[in-house]
C-alpha cells in the first residue's frame, strides 16, 4: 500500500510508464512537475533529459518506491534533516508533509514558494540557500 495516496486514490502518474514510455510520460507531466511559471525551454529540456532513462528500469523503480512504506523508519534518522516542501505542490499537501517531518527528530520543514514539486529544478537558487544555510547552521554541532 503507498502510504502517500489514499485508498481508492488515482493511480500514481509513474504507473503509466509501461504504456506510454518514458518520454511521452515525462512530456504529459513535466509541467506540474516543474510548477506553472517554468519556461517552455526548461520543460523541453527536462523531458529530454527525462525521456533518455531506460523505459524498464523506470518502470520498476517507481513501481517499488510506491509500494515503500518508509513512514516506522522516519523517528530512526538521526542526521539532521531538512525537508523542503512546495506551498502549493501538486501531489502531497503540506500538512501531510508536516505530519511525516515532525516524525523526523531534528528535522526542520522550510516551504518554497512555487506550485511545482520538483524544486531542485524549479527553485534552485532558492533551494540551493536553504540547503546551504541548513548544512551551515548544523556544522557546528
């Protein structure tokens, strides 16, 4: 059972791999991946980017990490854990989000303005800093 979707939920948009392949997969979701004020060259060029992994392989690794239940291991990290969450993401809500981070002892959940879900990508400056900051901070412990 994916304990990020709920029971009767829509089917996860990695389940249509097998059918579409990877390209035309990455082509239909690459905009909310990447948020609504993402540039049409960034689009393109991470669904080519995208669209060069290996169909099978693809499949399977998002098949296996929807059925990981990760939720027992979260109280058992112990690094520091910085959890950057979108404000408007697409596929998880914050308060989920901030549900599973207070399960992480030493965690912090910073929130980026943006509707995308990939903010590496979307927001990487942005995402860049708070990473640096968190890495920072915690370095003198």
């Amino acid at each position: 059972v994916d304990p990020g979707r709920p029971p009767g939920g829509e089917p996860p948009p990695t389940s249509r791999i097998p059918t579409l392949g990877v390209r035309t997969w990455a082509e239909q979701t690459q905009r909310a991946r990447l948020g609504s004020d993402a540039p049409e060259e960034m689009i393109d060029w991470w669904t080519e980017y995208m669209g060069a992994a290996d169909q099978r392989c693809s499949a399977e690794t998002a098949a296996s990490a929807g059925r990981a239940d990760v939720l027992g291991m979260l109280p058992r990290i112990k690094a520091p854990t910085l959890i950057l969450q979108p404000d408007r993401c697409p596929s998880e809500s914050l308060e989920r989000v901030r549900q599973r981070q207070q399960m992480i002892p030493n965690s912090e959940l910073k929130t980026v303005y943006a509707d995308a879900y990939h903010i590496a990508a979307a927001r990487a400056d942005e995402g860049a800093r708070l990473v640096l900051d968190f890495i920072k901070r915690h370095s003198s412990h």
